[in-house]
C-alpha cells in the first residue's frame, strides 16, 4: 500500500496540489484521474520520488520517502515498475532486450536466468516468440505489452501506468486494461494508473481519486461512481450524451430493484 497525506505542491508561486490525501490499495489498480492541469501528472511523480512534496508525506508500506536518503529511496524503486505512455522502449534494442534491460542493470543473475525470467513475463503477456523483433517490426499494441512485460520483469511490489492506453484503439485498449488488472491480483502489486480513458475508469476502477483543481474531489470505486451526486465528477465522467444516458438507466434500474 502507498498512502499518500496533505501533499501540496507549487511552482513559482501557483499551487498545483492542495492538501491532496489518498490511500493506493494493493492488489488492486488504483487509479487518478482528472483534467488536464488537475494535478494527476505531478502527483505520480511525487509518489514516484521524481519531485519533492512541499509538505506533507508519502508512505510506502510505512516508510516515508519524502525523508529518505539517495540510497534509501534508490531501494524503495527497485520495487517500483513503470509502464511509461508512450512505452519507451530502445528501437535499437530486441524485445527480449528490451525487457531484460533493467535485469542488467539492477541484478548480477546469470544470462540464462535473465533470459527465463524474461521469457516467463513475455509469454505471461501474450508475447511468446517475439524475442528477435524490433520495436519497429511490431504494433502499438505489442509495444505496449512489451512495456509491461519490462515493468514487471522484476517482480515490482509497486506498478506506475501513465496513460496505458494512449494511442490504442478501443479493442486493444481492453486488452492492455485487463492485462494490467490481472496481473495486480496474480501478483497482489500496488498499481496506480494515471488515466483520462473511460473505459479503464469503467472497467479497472478498483479504486479511483478524481483531482480537480489540484484537490481531491472525490474518492471511490467504478461501482460507486456511477451513483455519484458530486457534479464536477459527473461533468468530467458523463461529458458524452451516450455515457450520460448509460448512467441514467444504470440509475433507474437500480431504483427498479430496490
């Protein structure tokens, strides 16, 4: 778990998080989702300990990194794994060089356990055989999966997604989502996903913390959100005629049963 408490954050003088609290559960896909300029992005990169909190915390599993040290926040991210937006996977590289990267630069294990390890969480993405291609011979949707085949290579307890499903048709966007929502239960990780995709919020919104305005506006499940009475979340997720309508018959439906 990644508790995060009254973080606030400003550059030159304009506050970007106020006061910002949230719990990040383990074993379920945690997700923050806002506009943009809500604050999503910098608050990742606070609990990721790429920025630093003007005040307030952020707690993993009861250890604080704002007060860590180089070396003691070097460790806590040897636990973290990150599927970046655009995948950044190295063109010059294979896919099994790809994913075997961060083994190389964090583990002494031998070749032939590297290449194991990697093999187990290529085919656990549906990659088998795919070792030999470039990043340019396959999708964007492989890339993706190659993305977080690498994340996952050495058992995070921790897994940042910023924007997963960015440049993905709707169909692949499905695939990369429960992908994601399976592997947190397999291996009960932590996940935080940075998200603007409705249907990850739908599907994957285990737990969900909606910023506006650089605060906190709401804090739920997908389940809850359809029932929700807070008018800025509404506005942001019901934007669509079509998802306005879908919850409005969810609602009545409901009220049916009762």
């Amino acid at each position: 778990m990644i508790e995060v408490k009254n973080v606030q954050k400003s550059f030159n003088g304009k506050e970007v998080l106020h006061d910002v609290s949230a719990k990040m559960e383990a074993g379920k896909t945690n997700l923050i989702i806002g506009t943009s300029g809500s604050g999503k992005t910098v608050l990742m990169k606070i609990m990721i300990g790429l920025m630093q909190v003007d005040s307030g915390s952020v707690i993993y599993e009861g250890k604080d990194i704002t007060k860590m040290n180089k070396n003691e926040l070097k460790d806590i991210r040897k636990q973290i794994g990150m599927l970046f937006q655009g995948g950044a996977l190295f063109d010059s590289k294979t896919v099994e060089q790809n994913v075997m990267f961060p083994l190389d630069m964090f583990t002494t294990n031998t070749y032939r356990d590297k290449l194991k390890r990697v093999n187990e969480v290529l085919d656990r993405v549906n990659l088998t055989d795919s070792n030999k291609k470039f990043p340019a011979e396959i999708s964007g949707g492989m890339k993706k999966r190659v993305a977080l085949a690498r994340a996952i290579v050495q058992n995070p307890k921790f897994l940042f997604c910023d924007e997963p499903n960015s440049g993905l048709d709707p169909q692949t966007s499905l695939v990369i989502d429960k992908l994601v929502k399976e592997i947190t239960l397999e291996y009960h990780i932590t996940t935080i996903i940075n998200t603007h995709d409705m249907n990850t919020v739908m599907e994957s919104g285990d737990h969900i913390v909606y910023l506006y305005n650089g605060k906190k506006q709401w804090e739920g499940s997908n389940k809850e959100i359809i029932f929700s009475k807070d008018e800025k979340l509404n506005a942001f997720i019901f934007a669509s005629e079509f998802l306005a309508k879908a919850k409005e018959m969810t609602m009545m439906e409901a009220k049916g049963k009762s």
